[in-house]
C-alpha cells in the first residue's frame, strides 16, 4: 500500500525496530496531522504483537483502566481484569509479555496514542508506571518496540523527550511530524483523486487547510475549490467549523489565553511583539503569556520572526498555520443566519477585494514556510542561512523607505530579497513594480551598510 510522503519518518521507524535492542520512540505533531495513521501503517507491515491504547479527551481514571485492560485481552487472549492503578495495568502488560516467545526477529509492538490525555490527571501515576515499566523491563529486553504519541507538542517535549526525572535521556528516536509542504500536498491530493488541480488551486487549498492530511481527505473530487470551501466552513452541517475550538482544547489545558493570542495576531498582517501582545485585551506580561507564546511555537501554530540586524524588541510573532489563519479571519465570527440558504456565501467573499488582500498576506506566510524549498529551488540548499523580515519607516535618504518580505542571509555573502506576490495570472513587473523593486534594494543598501552582493527572487502563486 502506498503511504504518500512521510519517506524519513518511514525510515525512522524502521530503522528503530530492526535494532537488535528495545526502542522507545516519541512520536509528536499538530492534532490531524496523520500521526496515528503513519505509525499504524508502518506496525501494519510488521509480524508483530501489537498492543495498542488511545487516551481519551476528559475521561476519568477507572475508564482509561478499563479500556487498557479490553486492549490487553485483545492483544494477547488474556481474561479481562479490573486494575485499580496504572502501577498494576502495567505489571500486567508485562506479565503478559513474559508468557509469550515473540518470533525470531519480530518485535512485540505496544502503541500509545495521545499519551497526555492518559498522564496529565494529578497524581493519577501514570508516567511513574511507564517509566518502571520501560527502566525495570523493557529496557533491558531486546524486543519491545515502544511508541508514545500525542498531539500536545509541549507536554510531549517537557515530560517525555526532555524530562529531568526517571524518564531523562530514555528516548532512543523522536518524530515530530509536520503538516505537509505544498508539493507533498498535491501529490496527496492526487492520491486521492484530485488529479487535474493547478498549483495555484493547491495553494487556494494551502491558505485555507494547510497541510493537514485530515482536512485534506474531507474535499469532494466533484467538487470546485469555492464548493468545497463552502461546504466545510459555511454550512450548516460543516465539518470544519467546530474544529477550531476542539483544536485549542486538545492542545493546551488552559487554552482560552492561547486562543486570545492566536486572535489577536490573526488581526495583524506583519505579526506583533510580546510588548504590542502584553497592551492587548486579556493579555498581561507576564509568565502566562511567556508560556503560552512558547507552547504554541512548539506545537508550530506561531512563529517568531526577527528583523535583519534586530534588537530584542524587534521579535514578532505571528500566526504559522493557515487553517488557524484563514479560521479566524472568514470563520470565527459568523453564525448560521449569516450563511443559512445561500450556496453561494463564500463565492461572494472569495470574488471580493477582502478576500484577494488577505490571499496576499496568506500566501506570503506560506512562503515563509517553505524556506527551504525556496532554498532547493534555488539551487542554493547546501549553503547556511538565515530568514529575516526587514523594513524601514525612515525616509530622510531621499524620500527611500522599504518593507521587505523575506530578506535570506547566505553564508556566500549574498543577500536574497524574496517578493512573495498572490495573482491570479502570469505576474509581470512592469516599469513601476520595477522601480519599486530597485528602491528596495537601494534602501536596504543605504540604510544597513551590506556590502555584499544583493539579488532579487520573485515568488508568484
């Protein structure tokens, strides 16, 4: 069966599961973006016992005990038990493994799916078991191929991959799976169906659901980009319009200050600093917005940008994932009397000048996203850089002020001003758009001191 993209995360697994020594592998990325089903896949293709169990979202403890129990009957013919503690769930997993001769050079595989949800309850002893469990067992056997996930990137990081306490230095790989880069994007498009899509539709597509492979499977082959917009945002029965707020809930426990922020820098086209963050409504300077801000760079829903030659104060933040992006800006405040009985509710918006202003901005976030395909394309993958923002309000030099959108700093001393430009058709520079170009580079120039060699791309939708 063909698994499209997800070659070098394919390639993590395998590797790890053909050592001659058990594995213990993290497995962490945004919520929908295919996690489960890449570990599933790649566990499909294995001779392998697989015991596997899922946390579940605000369930108590004697449920998640039970469930563990029903999957363990299922994976090794055992009777159901009643466990009265995570210490005893797991000594019977144990139990179980020790009853069995796995085959020779297969691995008895244990899976567990959405990790936090089953540890983050206090004092519930769940990372105390594992950690027994992996320390006092597992590692010390040569055929358990262990694999935790979970969709909250922070908790993930701070309690398993660099936890300071009985888990410190146990993880033997870890895989952050990412959403996926516009050309992996058509080519999952095209595995499922959509064969005829332009580059330009594939980025229509990119501004409103990202890479998210989940979101990604819910379009309609017969269906026109505006349709299918249409039909996941602006109907009654929508599928997308709830995920937002189940998305926040999933990913942070005290997800109401993460949603403020992501709403107030949706708001800003050239993103904001933590100062500009600290005078906004609901939001103070402080340790809660300091983690907040982290978390949700960790879990690739922010990004920091730095100016060329930046203070500290020059940091900005700005929203990274289109779907949040889009959500905000054309979702978030309508209601069903906004859109109930018109099929044709976000062809108007799509038609509009809002719309085509916002694709701008859209598409230059993506384009920040993709450094280093720009990098390949270019020709120039293997040379060390650095992405800034850059722009100049000063206009005592001639009248010259400049706003660049990606500015790359190369290690060959060269500098490449990247002008991300959203257009419907062929982009031409005409002798205006020419002159603006040449005024940029000037007042880069003057205004910097770079003495090295200036060179300019243009990147068009």
């Amino acid at each position: 069966m063909k698994f499209v993209a997800r070659e070098e995360e394919l390639a993590i697994l395998e590797r790890e599961y053909t050592k001659n020594y058990s594995s213990f592998i993290a497995v962490y990325g945004r919520r929908r973006v295919g996690k489960t089903e890449l570990i599933t896949h790649f566990l499909a293709q294995k001779e392998s016992i697989v015991f596997s169990i899922t946390g579940a979202y605000d369930v108590k403890l004697e449920s998640h005990l039970a469930n563990f129990s029903n999957k363990l009957s299922l994976a090794f013919g055992c009777s159901e038990e009643v466990f009265g503690s995570w210490d005893r769930a797991f000594q019977a997993l144990q139990r179980e493994i020790v009853a069995i001769e796995a085959q020779k050079g297969s691995k008895i595989s244990i899976f567990i799916d959405e990790l936090p949800w089953l540890a983050e309850m206090k004092n519930n002893g769940f990372k105390g078991a594992i950690s027994l469990f992996w320390n006092d067992f597992a590692s010390k056997r040569d055929d358990i191929f262990l694999i935790v996930c979970g969709s909250a990137t922070s908790w993930i990081i701070d309690h398993i991959i660099d936890d300071h306490g009985s888990l410190s230095n146990r993880i033997t790989a870890q895989i952050h799976l990412e959403v996926f880069t516009l050309k992996e994007t058509k080519e999952f498009l095209y595995h499922y169906g959509h064969k005829g899509l332009s580059n330009k539709t594939v980025m229509d597509y990119y501004m409103v659901l990202g890479g998210v492979a989940h979101y990604l499977k819910l379009l309609d082959v017969g269906l026109s980009f505006v349709q299918n917009t249409q039909m996941l945002f602006f109907e009654k029965n929508g599928i997308l319009r709830t995920e937002y707020s189940r998305l926040f809930r999933s990913l942070f426990k005290n997800h109401q200050t993460h949603e403020l922020i992501v709403e107030h820098l949706s708001s800003s086209w050239g993103g904001q600093s933590l100062t500009d963050l600290s005078k906004k409504r609901g939001l103070t300077k402080g340790a809660v917005l300091s983690n907040a801000l982290k978390e949700l760079e960790a879990s690739n829903i922010l990004t920091r940008r730095y100016k060329y030659k930046q203070l500290k104060r020059d940091v900005l933040y700005g929203v990274s994932d289109p779907f949040i992006y889009f959500f905000n800006r054309w979702v978030k405040d309508t209601s069903q009397v906004d859109f109930m009985g018109n099929k044709h509710y976000f062809q108007a918006i799509y038609k509009s000048r809002r719309y085509k202003s916002w694709c701008g901005f859209a598409f230059e976030n993506i384009c920040h996203q993709h450094i280093v395909e720009i990098k390949r394309a270019l020709g120039i993958e293997g040379v060390n850089s650095r992405n800034y923002y850059w722009k100049s309000v000063d206009k005592s030099l001639e009248g010259r002020g400049a706003q660049i959108d990606i500015l790359l700093e190369r290690a060959d001393d060269v500098v490449n001003i990247i002008e991300c430009k959203y257009h419907n058709q062929p982009f031409i520079i005409d002798k205006k758009y020419a002159s603006e170009l040449e005024n940029k580079e000037i007042a880069f120039q003057e205004f910097t001191g770079y003495m090295g060699s200036i060179q300019i791309i243009m990147l068009s939708s």
